[in-house]
C-alpha cells in the first residue's frame, strides 16, 4: 500500500509490460538535488563507504561521488582515512558530471572556508598587547609556531620563559593550549610575533626581595659543561657555579667528574648582575678557604 516514486525505464517490452525502476527513481531524485547544490555552492552530506585509490568512495543519498584524497583536509594529512568511513561528512561538489555518472567532491573546501572566516573575525580584533588562547603546532630550534584559529604565530624562545632555556621542547609540548599574548603584529604581511614568558611579571624587577649576596640556596642541577654547572634556584632563576668555584683543594677538569645531572645541592649566592640577568654562585664558598689556615 505504500506509494513510491519510480523511474519508467522501458515501455511496452516484449512481454508488454513497462519496466520501472525504483532505484533509477531515487537517484535520479538526488541527482536533481545535488545540481542544486552544485550551482548553489551549497553544502551537501555524504557518507564514505569505501577506500579507493587516490581518495574515498562517498554516498550522497544514492549517488555515489568520490572524495580526493587532497580534498579530505586542508593539511596533509597524516591520519590513517580509514577514520572516516560509515561517518557522515559535510561536502561542496566540485565536479558533476551526469552523463558519465562522475560527482567529485571536496571535504578541504568547507574547512577552508571555516578557517578564512575565522582568520577575518581574529584578524579584525586583533592588537598588539592582545592575549589569544592558541595551541602549539610546531616547535623547533628558534622557537614555537602557534595556530591561534585559521592565523599562526611565532614565539621564540627567548619570550617563552624568564629563565634561559636551550630548547622550547623543554618546555612546551605539541597540541597543548597556551595563551600567548601578541607583541608585534604585521597587517601587511600578517605575520604575528608572539610571547609567553610576557603573561607573568618580569621576576628580576623584584630579585632583590628573592635572593640576597652571601646567603645560602638550595637548588637542582640543570646543566653540566666544561666551564662549570647552572643550578635551578627556583622556576624563574637559573645560577651559575664556575669551575673554579666547585672546590678548594681539588683541581676539577670537568663538574661531571664530582656532580650529576638533577642532584639537589646547596650554593652560596656570589653576585647579582642585572645588566646581564646572571646570578654567580658557588659551592666551595660554603666552607672555609683550607688555605688560610695551611700552616697551622
């Protein structure tokens, strides 16, 4: 009893009888829909069913379209396309062409779209002294690329922390979410220098009320190399301990040979320079020089 739509495909055939077709009718029904669409520039949703060479098979209510690889996002893509499959997905058509049967259609284009309209919306708020919530997307030697939605930044590593640092890795991770604030932006070329470390108060404005000459510190082992050790005071000052301040009577050729990376020790702070932001300390000034009393 139920009443359907069907395509007459042949009529009076040799048993005199007129052959339909139901499935002809629906996609037919969906091919008029989908050219709609297509000179709209309208969205359609498909369905990926399979995996073919160079991209994906996709449904369109009946029709079958495929879907480039190069068309699934607008970043190469590293994710296995199996993820997309039995899901339905937003689409623009590309191409169609009825008579051979052929829809090619684009998943990257939406995306694109989404992300242009983001980077206007970003863009026309934008300043300098501006902080933006971002996620890392690269890092490497001279910093970190930060995708703010659809425009990236840079940090570089001298404005991700107060305490030097020799590689961003040390400190920041792939994917995470970070607020950065914009410290140059270029509307011409719409390149956007980024700083992390500028979120939180310069530390040493306020060092003198957090070490003080001649007092003793506790501190971690950072680094090692041959010109002596950089202890970690705290989370924003790092402290040097040269050489020839390791011991009285030993004549050490490499810290390495006494100390070990992450061990916890105490200094004694040497000097404060701020011009150069360094802290000088040292280890054997926390006992009594052995020579003065030499011969006695």
């Amino acid at each position: 009893g139920d009443t359907v739509n069907v395509y007459i495909d042949r009529i009076d055939s040799k048993n005199g009888e007129t052959k339909l077709s139901r499935e002809k009718a629906i996609k037919q029904t969906s091919w008029k829909k989908l050219q709609v669409s297509f000179e709209t520039g309208k969205t359609v949703v498909g369905i990926p069913f399979s995996r073919v060479k160079g991209g994906l098979t996709v449904d369109l209510e009946g029709v079958i379209a495929f879907l480039p690889g190069s068309q699934i996002d607008s970043r190469p893509l590293f994710k296995d396309t199996k993820e997309f499959l039995n899901k339905p997905i937003d689409l623009v058509i590309l191409k169609m062409d009825k008579l051979r049967g052929n829809i090619v259609v684009s998943r990257k284009a939406i995306i694109e779209k989404e992300l242009q309209e983001k980077r206007e919306e970003l863009l026309s708020t934008i300043k300098e002294g501006s902080v933006i919530k971002g996620k890392i997307k690269n890092i490497t030697d001279y910093g970190a690329f930060i995708d703010l939605g659809g425009i990236d930044g840079l940090v570089h590593v001298t404005d991700i922390s107060w305490k030097k640092i020799n590689h961003p890795s040390e400190i920041l991770s792939l994917g995470k979410e970070i607020d950065v604030k914009v410290l140059k932006f270029d509307e011409e070329n719409i390149r956007l220098s980024l700083g992390i470390k500028q979120l939180t108060d310069d530390p040493w404005e306020n060092i003198d009320e957090e070490f003080k000459v001649n007092e003793k510190y506790p501190g971690k082992i950072v680094n090692l190399n041959d010109n002596g050790i950089i202890i970690s005071l705290n989370e924003n000052f790092d402290g040097f301990v040269h050489l020839q301040d390791l011991s009285w009577s030993k004549k050490i050729s490499h810290p390495s040979k006494i100390f070990k990376h992450d061990q916890l020790i105490d200094v004694k702070l040497l000097e404060i320079d701020q011009e150069k932001r360094r802290i000088t300390c040292g280890i054997k000034q926390l006992e009594k020089n052995p020579w003065e009393n030499i011969l006695n």
